[in-house]
C-alpha cells in the first residue's frame, strides 16, 4: 500500500510539474501573435478529441470543427503533450512541403520514434538524403521491371490459388495482410521460411497497434507490448542481417540475391559509409511497415468499394481483360502494362481521397515562423492532414460520391491531393505501392466478383482506416 501511495504522489508531482511548465511557457510566448485556438486540458490537451474522431472514421473532423470555430486555416492546440499549429488547405501543404529541412524538419510523436528508432522516417538533415537516395534504386522504373513484376504476380498468384479459389466466404482485410506482409518479406530479405514469417507477422500486428498510441511504458499499455515485440522483431533482422553479411563475406551465395538487404550490404553511401547492422534492421523495419500495412488497407478499401459499385467494377474488369488479352495468357505483367491500366489506378485514387491510409504527419519548426500574418515558435510542432482537403468541396465537388473521373486530364488543384504527401518526403514508395495494388486487382478481378456481406461495416482508424469485421465477402469466381 505505501508503494502504491508513492508512486501515485510521484505521478501526481510530475502532472504538477508539468502543469506549471505548461503555465509558464504560456506566459513566455503570451505576447506572440499566436494563431487562434485553443491548448485544451493541462497536459493531455486535446489529444483526446484528434484519437475520438480518427476511431470514429472522420479524421478530418479533428481539424474542420476548429476551422469552422476559429474561421482561420492556422490554428494553435496541445496534441501528444507538444502544442502544434495546424497548418490548413493547400496553401498550407504547400508551405510544408516546400521547406523541408529549410525551415521545418520531420517530426514524429514520441512512440513512433522509440519503436522505429534510427532510420529514413524519424532522421533528417544530410544524414536523410544520403539514406534516401540509398534506397532510391529499390523503387525505380529499373529495379521494377528487373526486380519485381514478375515475383508480384508469382506470388499474387499463389496466394489467390491458396486462399481464394474454392473458397465461398472470407475477410478480405486478414487475408490481403497476409499476402503483402509475405511478400514484402521475399522481396526486402529474400525470406521464404514461412515459419520465420509467420513469427514476423504476428510481432508486427501487436507493433502496429502501438506505433501510434500514447508512449506510456506499463505493463498492459499498448504501448507496452508494442515495445515488446518491436524489440524481438529487431532482434530477429538483425540475424538476418547478420547470417547475409556472413553469406556474402564466405562467398556461400553462388548468385547473391537482388533484394535491398544484399544492395545496401555491398554498396555504401556516396561517401563511403555501410549502414551498421542497427541501421540495417531499423530501415528493414521501416519498409516492411511502410511496404505492407498501406497497401493491404488499400486493396481492402478498393475491395470494398468495387463490391459496392458494379459499374466500377464492371469498367475495371473491362481495362484488365483487355491487358490480358493482348499477353494472351502466357506472359507475366510488364511495366508497360502498368501504365495501361488508367482507370484502374483512378479508382484506387479515388479510394485513396475517401480513406486514405495515411491523413497527415508532423513536422518541427526550426526557426520562428512567420505565416499568414501569425508566429509559429522555434520548437513548436506543425500538423497537416490531407483528409481536411480531400473532402473540401471546393476542391472536390460533390466529395463524397465516388468519382474517378476527378483524376482525368490535369487532375486536382495542387496541394489539394496529398495521400503520398509531397516534397523532399514525399512517400519514397508510392510507385512501388502502386504496382503491387495494379498487380494484385488485375489478378484477383480476372478470377472474381464478389458480394460486401456487411454493406454498412464500419470503417475505424486505428491508426490506419480499417473495416471492424475485416470486410467478409462472398466470392463468385468466374469460372466456378
């Protein structure tokens, strides 16, 4: 009893602490011209109204409230513990993403960066374009059409024959998961021991509920046990590091595997330097994260809505056939073909407007800042959320109807249409994404057609938007 009456005196003198911390710098920066808003609650501030409307599939509704509250596109407010300005509209995407590393940096909240530790996501400066273009030959046209194509629908081939065909009920979301985490890992690492990615996969579901989540380290946090299989998930890269390095140093790999482990092994940055073993396993982290939740929420999404709109589905299953025709079966998908498949990949950005996987990112002030006529402080937090300008109808008529015509011709005004973000970090693996989505449609929709058995399933953010039952279908084949 005396220890629990301790440690909540200890806990209550910290709170103190940090409320008069709070206070003070209030006080400090009072005579600013600070945008409008508001800190909310000491400490937590209003962190608990951004994770409500995210968990209620409305992640823009966070921002546009306070839009409409403070009738500004800039406003002030306390989310994670740091205050943020939320930077609004395009003109504010643009700001951002114009003044990387000049006058802002990549910011991440706390948990983000203990689980991702050092790697291309949570570094900045030259130390992050030297790493970056590091890794800029595994998501070029070149190592697509030598590298990936072909492994894509080998594998997207199997997985259909494995889970799909013969089957007349399963959830989509589960399923997908599966198959990109797989084959992230077979083309990353070369990996094929199922139960070394089984191992992985089950680490990575219990990583990715705590990747964003409050960092509090206690036994039953999510937090918690995020930390816990984040560490073993390192731990057994790291091995994996280690067992290749041996390999390639013995020579015991007759035709060394052309994956991104072998690469950034034998090949340093411009001035020299190899990744350390650390390095290594946090960017392999990075990727597999990056490289596999996206894209399986995405194909789930364009699932859902093609179940949902037949005429979609209808023009989609059109353009594919037409591919497949002219490769008369006997050929594997080029990166020609991927440029063929027009309308397919309007859809998927059409999806990716209504639910994108990513809604925004922080970023750091470096210097005071001056915008639309108010000051940003040194130190402050920034936060754009493209969610407030994929459903502004002034960009969009008519934003919620299902419209892939948006994206013919010119396109959406600038700025306006930021699911990848933009700039210097702009989503390294937006092409790659895009081709293992074209790749996984054109197959699955060349063998079936399938019913939403719950049509009104719920979407949720946590922390990527995902239907709560998994998005269970009805397949019917083609050719049963």
């Amino acid at each position: 009893m005396e220890i629990l009456i301790s440690f909540s005196i200890f806990i209550a003198s910290i709170l103190s602490l940090l409320y008069l911390l709070n206070l003070f710098t209030r006080n400090r920066t009072k005579t600013l011209n600070l945008p409008p808003g508001s800190y909310g609650w000491p400490v937590i501030g209003e962190t608990p109204e951004f994770l409500r409307s995210r968990r209620d599939g409305s992640p823009e509704k966070f921002v546009t409230d306070r839009i409409e509250k403070y009738q500004s596109q800039i406003f002030k407010t306390c989310i994670v513990g740091e205050k943020v300005a939320v930077l609004c509209g395009p003109a504010g995407n643009k700001f951002l993403f114009g003044n990387e590393n000049k006058l802002v940096n990549v910011w991440w909240p706390s948990s983000v960066r203990q689980l991702l530790g050092s790697c291309l996501s949570t570094i900045s400066g030259e130390e992050a374009k030297l790493m970056r273009k590091m890794l800029t030959y595994f998501v070029s046209p070149d190592a697509f059409s030598k590298l990936y194509i072909k492994t894509m629908e080998l594998s997207t081939q199997q997985h259909i024959k494995n889970y799909w065909q013969g089957k007349e009920e399963l959830k989509v979301f589960p399923t997908i998961k599966l198959h990109t985490f797989e084959l992230a890992c077979r083309l990353f690492m070369s990996l094929e021991d199922t139960n070394r990615i089984s191992n992985l996969f089950n680490l990575f579901n219990i990583f990715l509920k705590g990747v964003l989540s409050l960092a509090l380290n206690f036994p039953g946090t999510r937090f918690y046990h995020a930390k816990k299989a984040t560490n073993s998930i390192r731990k057994e890269l790291v091995l994996i590091v280690q067992q290749r390095r041996e390999a390639l140093e013995q020579k015991l790999l007759v035709c060394p595997p052309q994956d991104l482990l072998s690469h950034l092994l034998l090949f340093p940055d411009e001035n020299g330097k190899f990744m350390s073993e650390l390095e290594l396993a946090n960017n392999i982290l990075l990727l597999l994260f990056a490289g596999h939740d996206t894209t399986s929420v995405t194909i789930t999404l364009v699932m859902k809505y093609l179940g949902e709109l037949p005429h979609v589905y209808d023009k989609v299953l059109q353009e594919q056939k037409e591919i497949a025709s002219l490769k008369g079966g006997r050929e594997y998908l080029n990166w020609d073909d991927m440029q063929k498949m027009k309308y397919t990949w309007d859809v998927v950005s059409e999806v990716l407007r209504l639910t994108s996987p990513i809604t925004g990112s922080f970023r750091e002030a470096l210097v005071n800042l001056d915008y639309q006529g108010y000051i940003i402080p040194k130190g402050w937090k920034l936060y754009w959320n493209g969610a407030v300008t994929h459903m502004d109808p002034k960009f969009f008529l008519n934003t919620k109807n299902f419209d892939p015509s948006r994206f013919e011709g010119a396109g959406p005004t600038p700025f306006s249409y930021v699911p990848f973000g933009g700039g210097p970090r702009m989503c390294l693996g937006k092409e790659f994404a895009r081709l293992e989505i074209l790749v996984f449609i054109h197959n699955v929709v060349k063998d079936f057609r399938w019913k939403l058995l719950i049509p009104t399933e719920k979407i949720e953010y946590d922390p990527m938007p995902t239907p709560i039952e998994g998005l269970p279908v009805l397949l019917q084949p083609h050719n049963p």
